[in-house]
C-alpha cells in the first residue's frame, strides 16, 4: 500500500480571490518529481488550461526551498529531494462558472481541476483532501457540500476528505458558505440539495420533483443506484444557464427564476428547463460517467480526448433527459412535444446541419462546437440537438421495426450492464453494434445516414407511427423558438419578410450571424455589421422587425450599415421566411395501433 498524495486547500483571502493549496508526496520520484494541472475537465470539452490561474507555486522539503522549473504551460518539475516534498501554490478563483473555481466573502467553490496539481507517477494513489476556511469570525458558519467522502470532517464540516485516487479526487466538487440544504431519499440513495445564492425557491417542491427524476433513472438503469450518495450544487444567478456532470454530484447554474417558488403550481417554461437540466446531468450518473467511451478511461487531461461518441453521449441524454420528465408525470405529453418540436426548430435553423455530420461534430468539439463564432450556424451542427434526435428516431425505428418489443431503453441498459457497471470504456461503434444486437436488426442504413449523413432524419414518418402529427412552418418572429402553433394563419407567416440574420443581443440592430443562402448574405452584409436605418428609417434591434413587417419577400430594400468604422448601403433583396419551424401535435385521428404504440413510449412503464 502506498502513502496517499495529501493535498490541502485553504480558502485564503476571499477578497483577492485566492485559495492557497498544498500536495505533500511522502516518496517524491527520485529523478525529480512532476506535478501538472489538467488543461479540460471532463465534460467539457475544451482546452481551458487552468494552469494559468496558478499565480505562485514554490516546493520544500524539510524546511528547505527545493528548486522548481516549469516544464511547459502546466507541468513542473521539482529537483530530486529525499521528501516529503511538499508544493505549495496559490489559486486565482473568479469564474463562476460549473468549470472551474470561485472564492469570494459569501462562498467559495472549485473543482479539483482547477485547484489539485496531478502527482506524476502518482495517480492511482488514495488522496487526502483538508479543506479550511477562511481565518476569521464572519466565516464561521460556512459549511462544506461536496459527493467527497469523509476521512474525519463532520458533515458538511470542514475537516479532511478522501478519495481513492486522483480521478476520483477531480469528479467532486465542493461547495463551501453558508447555503441552503435540503435533502431527499431516492430508491433509498441519500440525496442533497445545496443552494447558494439569493433565492426564493420552494425547497420542498424541488425535493419532491427530483425525487421523482432521480428514481425515474435509478429504477429505468435498475437498482441499486450507482453511487452511495448524491448532490446537486446549485448556483443561482440573476441569469445563468449550464451544467456539468460527475460521478456523484453536479454543479448547476441557474437563472432565480429557475426555481418553483409555488407547492402545487404546474411545472411553467422556466421550472421546466431547470428539471430537464436537473434531469439531464442526473442521467450522466449512468452515461458518460460510467457508460463511457473507451478514450476516456483513463482520462488524459493534458491534451484533446478525441471521439465520435458524443453524439451518442450528450443526445442521447439530451433525449432522455426531458421524456423522463413526460414518462414520470412531471409534464404533460404536449409539454414534451414542445420541447421536441423546439429540438427539431434547432436544427432545422442550422444550416451547417448539411454540411457536418454529428460524428465530426463530436469529433471537433474541442475547436468548433465549444468555440463557436460567427459562421458556426452556417458550418456546425449540435450533437446535443441533432444527437437527441437521432436518439429519438432510434428509439422510434427499434419501436416499430420490433412491434414494441424492443427499445433505445433496452439499448441503455445493454450498455449499462455490459459497460457501465464495469466503467470499461465504450469503443468506437459499440453503441451501434449494441443497438443492431439487442434489436436483431440491421441498422447499418440508418446510423449511416444518422451519423455520418447529413441529410434530415425521417422524423415525420417515426412519429406519424405513434400518432404525432410533424408540421413545419414559418417562424411569427424571431423569437418564435417553435413548438407551438403559431397564433396566425401559414399563409399570413409565409408573407412576413425576413433577412436571414440573427442580431446580437443589445440595443443596437448588430448581425451575430448571417445565414448561407439568405438575404443579408445575398447583400453583401456581414457578421458584425451593425444596421442603422432601413429604406431612410432608424433602425434598432427592437425597432428592425416593425420595419421590416413594412415589406413584404421580393421587395428591394436600402440598408445602412456600419462595418467597423464605415458607413456602406446595401440593396437587400428581402425573401420569404423558411419553413424552419416545427410544431408536434396529438393526432386526434390516430388509430388504437398508433394510440398504444405512443402510450408505450411516453407512459410511465
Ligand atoms: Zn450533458
């Protein structure tokens, strides 16, 4: 047995943001012994180096300086020492953000990724975590929240926390202050829910609402759950939207509207959205955390984890996340249509869906889906999006093809037991392989097309299977984000005219994106270009969709637009709005067959 790695993170100075952390190796690496910060934390796939926020690092041992070189952006090398050799660095802690680490005077928060330096030949050690407080009377009730276990702190103490090794160590991150605790039990799984930030959310409703979600996913993948214990860290903000999965635990941030502030009120728009994010990271539990693709165990966090699986990883939990919400009572089945018929109006206003496949777009999320600019809707497409509904036409084709004998459901738990409970990684085509086995089909057309095809999914046909009506029509405006029917008739929309840009939040009419083939692009108008008047009118951002309601498609318009510095004019042809807008709807003729096969789907099993 060897001697753990042993780390400690004081919250330093709140005011300056800093935590001040120390690895102590009892057996340093005779040649010299090498510490890195990653440079991504799962989850989220991009290169952040973090090692940047490290603002001060010198090692000792024995009460004496040891020199340190830096190696590269986030390794260094310590000259060889008998030990122990202990490293002690300072942290730089101001992104709140699920990825990485904050500290102020009202809380602090980090992930391992930011704040643990990985040990070199030392990774598969246990890990001893002392966690401290800020010195002084005005931190005296903060507390700790973290999935990490206890060595001798108390609950929610400070004190010392294991972990058995240095992956495990980075997959909780904890949360210190004075937040806001309630619990629940789930298939007998202690769960928390631990709030920072000013809120009015009902605490019983949120416990009782994801009590539901999270047995709805233990019971779907089967007991006993995977983990002793499970938390939700919830940020709220004044606006915020994201979160990020671990083993045990996820960090949430969300808007303060997020949350239910009434016992009994139906689930509205924006508690919904903080369900299906609620629901959508709890179902990584089981995919991507355990059910994981084969480049990821071990995770190198020192370079790109390329893989094609991410379609398979975030859409098909993106698919599960919001029919968990349908299937255990949360929201009604026109509520999930909703939601679907959003998913489909996202992809079908991405351009870029015909020209890159989801298997590329997981492959190059670490430079294009997670650094998106400008030209992203013309050249990307989502494997959250499309990945969800490439989940749902799965789901759909082994439903019909089986007669209802077998479904993406059987698919997950296949995985699950032949992969996840093992965490053995899923190689390249398994979950397709799986697929065409549990259902005894050939699906090689299918996740040919859905996968590395760019043509449409035949979603109209799936779903006319179930009795779902599949319509698409023009946007009412550019905040229509589908779903509904529109308030006014298809002919009356097909006359608005439009000019095929999205414009950038502000007061200003700035184009964010000009989309292949549309009138502003046809014009000569750019990403960037900030319209100021169309045919002699000021234009606004409020202001462009009233002027614009004054033409209709086919009418040539003057636009005045600064570029940079330069004031130029265009002549816009201006065009009718696409059909990019799709709305689900119950077909009221559908048969018994269709009535019992969409029960089948939607309804709690
Ligand atoms: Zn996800």
């Amino acid at each position: 047995m060897h001697t753990p790695v042993h780390y400690r993170i004081v919250a330093h100075n709140p005011s300056a943001h800093l935590f001040e952390v120390t690895c102590t190796i009892a057996d340093p690496d005779p040649q010299g012994q090498r510490f890195s910060l990653p440079a991504w934390i799962p989850g989220s796939y991009m290169i952040r180096e973090f090692a940047k926020h490290i603002v001060t690092l010198a090692a000792e041992c024995g009460g004496r300086a040891v020199p340190v070189e830096k190696l590269d952006k986030d390794t260094w090398h310590c000259a060889p020492c008998a030990g122990p050799l202990a490293v002690r660095y300072l942290v730089y802690a101001w992104d709140l953000s699920v990825r990485a680490a904050h500290l102020d005077v009202t809380h602090g928060f980090f992930n391992g990724t930011s704040v643990f330096l990985r040990a070199h030949g030392r990774e598969r050690r246990p890990c001893l975590v002392d966690i401290a407080p800020p010195s002084g009377d005005a931190y005296r009730n903060w507390r700790v929240a973290s999935a990490l276990a206890r060595e001798d702190a108390a609950p929610y103490g400070f004190g010392r926390y294991r972990a058995a090794d240095y992956d495990e160590l980075v997959d909780h991150p904890v949360e210190m202050g004075t937040f806001a605790l309630a619990t629940f039990e789930a298939c007998g799984v202690p769960h928390d829910i631990v709030i920072t930030g000013r809120h009015d959310g009902n605490l019983p409703r949120l416990c009782r609402d994801l009590q539901t979600i999270c047995e709805h996913h233990i019971r779907f993948f089967g007991e006993p759950a995977p983990m002793e214990r499970y938390v939700f860290l919830i940020t709220v903000v004044g606006e915020g939207y994201g979160g990020l999965e671990h083993r045990a635990s996820t960090s949430l941030l969300i808007g303060r509207d997020h949350l239910p502030r009434d016992d009994e009120a139906p689930v509205d728009e924006t508690y919904r959205t903080f369900l299906g994010l609620a629901s959508h990271e709890y179902f990584h539990t089981w995919n991507v955390k355990r059910i994981k693709p084969a480049v990821f165990v071990p995770y190198d966090l020192s370079r790109e984890a390329y893989t094609r699986q991410l379609w398979a990883f975030e859409g098909i939990t993106s698919y599960y996340d919001d029919l968990a919400l349908v299937r255990s009572g949360l929201i009604t089945i026109e509520s999930y249509l909703e939601l679907v018929g959003q998913t489909i109006t996202r992809v079908w206003r991405t351009p870029g869906r015909m020209r890159q496949t989801v298997a590329e777009s997981s492959f190059d999320a670490w430079t294009k889906f997670y650094r998106q600019d400008e030209n992203a809707p013309n050249a990307i497409v989502s494997y959250y999006a499309k990945g969800a509904l490439i989940a749902l036409a799965l789901d759909l084709t082994l439903r019909r093809e089986t007669n209802g004998e077998k479904s993406l459901d059987d698919v997950m738990r296949a995985l699950w037991q032949r992969y996840g409970r093992h965490v053995l990684g899923v190689p390249e085509g398994d979950i397709e392989r799986m697929a065409a086995e549990v259902a005894n089909l050939d699906l090689a057309p299918f996740f040919a097309q859905a996968l590395h095809g760019t043509a449409d999914l035949p979603l109209a046909d799936l779903l006319a299977a179930v009795g779902i009506q599949f319509q698409l029509r023009p946007a009412e405006s550019d905040s229509d984000k589908g779903g509904k029917a529109a308030g006014k008739p298809v002919e009356t929309l097909a006359r608005r005219a439009v000019l095929g840009v999205r414009l950038a939040e502000g007061v200003e009419a700035k184009l964010a994106h000009v989309f292949d083939g549309g009138a502003a692009q046809a014009a000569g108008l750019s990403a960037g270009d900030v319209i100021v008047s169309l045919n002699g009118l000021r234009a606004t951002r409020a202001s462009v969709d009233k002027l614009l309601a004054r033409h209709r498609p086919g009418d040539r318009v003057h636009v005045h637009a600064f570029r940079r510095d330069e004031l130029m004019e265009f002549e816009v042809a201006l065009q009718p709005p696409p059909a990019d807008t799709c709305v689900l709807s119950l077909d009221a003729a559908a048969n018994p067959g269709q009535q019992a096969r969409r029960a089948a789907w939607l309804q709690r099993p």
